[in-house]
C-alpha cells in the first residue's frame, strides 16, 4: 500500500511539473495579458518566472517597465541595465534609466549615464538640464544651452525665466506698508489685504488723534495702541507676503516645468505591446 501510494505521489508531481498549463509558451501569454490589462506587478512577476530562452529582451524591456510604472526604481533599473547594446531598445532604456534618476533627483548617476552615451546623449542633457532648473542650479547650465532641438529652445525659455524670477522684494514691501500702511500688501498683489490695511490703520490713528485732541486720554491711548498694532502687523504682514508671493513664483516654475516633462514623457520613447 505504501508503495502504491508513493508511486501515486511522484506521478502527481511528475504531471504537475510538466503540467502545459504552467509551460512557458502559456505563461508569457498570461503576462502579456497582464500586462495589457495593466496589471503591471504579477506581469512582471510572470515574466520572470520564464526560462532563460524566453527572456528576450522585449520580455526584458517590458518587466523594466512594470517595475519603473509601479515605482520600483530598483528593480526597474536593475533590467534596463542588462538589455543588450545590440538591442532594438538598447537607446529608450537608457532613457528610461535617465527619467527615473531625475524622477529620483539623481544628479550624480544621471551624469555618470551621459557620460558612457553618445546614441542618447541629447535627450538625456535634456534630463540633466530640468533637473538642475528644478533644484536652481542655473549656474551650472551655461555650456549645456544649445539650440539642438525646439525641446532645448524651450528650456532654454526655462532656464531665463528661472534665472530671473518675477519675485517681489521683502524689503521693499516692508518700507512702502511703513511709509503707507497697506502699499507694501498691494505691491505684493494683495489688494484686498492692502486696502484693509490702509483703511484700518487709519481709522485707528484718526481716532486716537481725535480723542487725545479733546482730552479723552484713555480712549486716545487705547486707540493708539491698537493703531500702532495695525501698522506694524501690516509690515509684517507685507514681508510676509513677498516671502509667499515668491514661493508661489517657485511652486508655479517647477509645476509648469514637470508639464513640460510630462507632456514630452521625459523624452522617453513609448512603445505599443498591445495592438
């Protein structure tokens, strides 16, 4: 009986390792259809599972794009790296590693990459120039300014624009809110705020004035201290107001800038598996 049922086990181990249903043929198809469907983590785990003679590089590519889309730069990279120079996608996964150092803010590896490529080397400079626009590094992007492509005119339209930001001057906002409480909100582009300032401060002052001019001391003192309070919160408040106004100007830059990439897909080349 233990023989028989010893035999019994090793068949079915037999049939579920040559089980077709488990083949590589059908589990390639599976992950494609994973992949299609985008379902981009068992995709991946599918592909990988496939023997050495299935793992071409399209498979390759296409597990690097299910770990880069899911945000496992790691993993992602670690197959981009072993396409072959030889390959169709040899170029684009370059670009992609390129997208994913600036994605990661990279600097270091993504200019080590530039280096060791010729076939991509533009499109990744590209890369390297909205990544040290995005951390203000303008300084260092004078020799990298060409005029290759209507992508390096536009970013040199970024580069400009960044190295001369329509920011607004705390110190000027503080002197005009003291020479006339409430100019330093409206330079700022706070009107309503300004106008307030304005009027409230000057409520206050007519009031203390008017009621120390007929000896009305305690209201005249309150007055004036609620006056004084008003004019030097709208100092403050109009250095504070250039502080935000500014941020504003970098959030807005580094917002239009990732459209940019974006709508560019990071000079990245896409490719249909699915048609």
């Amino acid at each position: 009986m233990n023989k028989i049922l010893l035999v019994l086990f090793f068949s079915l181990s037999i049939a579920a390792q040559t089980n077709p249903f488990k083949s590589d043929f059908n589990r390639k198809n599976f992950a494609d259809y994973l992949f299609c469907e985008q379902d981009y983590l068992r995709a991946a785990e599918e592909y990988s599972a496939l023997g050495d003679s299935f793992l071409t590089d399209t498979i390759l590519y296409k597990i690097a794009k299910c770990y880069s889309i899911i945000g496992e730069s790691a993993n992602s990279l670690n197959y981009f790296f072993r396409i072959a120079y030889s390959s169709f996608f040899y170029d684009n996964a370059k670009r992609e590693i390129g997208r994913i150092y600036y994605l990661n803010a990279d600097d270091t590896s993504l200019d080590k990459l530039i280096d060791k490529e010729e076939n991509s080397f533009n499109e990744l400079l590209k890369l390297k120039i909205a990544l040290k626009l995005s951390k203000n590094q303008t300084d260092e992007l004078k020799d990298e300014l060409l005029d290759y492509d209507d992508d390096f005119v536009t970013l040199r339209k970024f580069y400009l624009q960044r190295k001369n930001p329509d920011y607004k001057s705390e110190f000027l906002a503080g002197l005009l809110s003291t020479i006339v409480p409430g100019s330093g909100k409206i330079y700022t582009e706070e009107y309503g705020d300004g106008i307030s300032a304005f009027i409230l401060t000057g409520l206050f002052a007519y009031l203390a004035y008017d009621n120390i001019k007929n000896n009305h001391n305690f209201r005249g003192y309150l007055f004036t201290g609620i006056a004084g309070g008003f004019y030097l919160g709208n100092i403050y408040g109009s250095i504070a107001s250039a502080q935000i106004f500014n941020a504003k100007v970098d959030f807005n830059f580094v917002k239009e800038l990732s459209d940019f990439l974006i709508k560019r897909n990071y000079f990245v080349r896409e490719y249909d598996f699915c048609k």
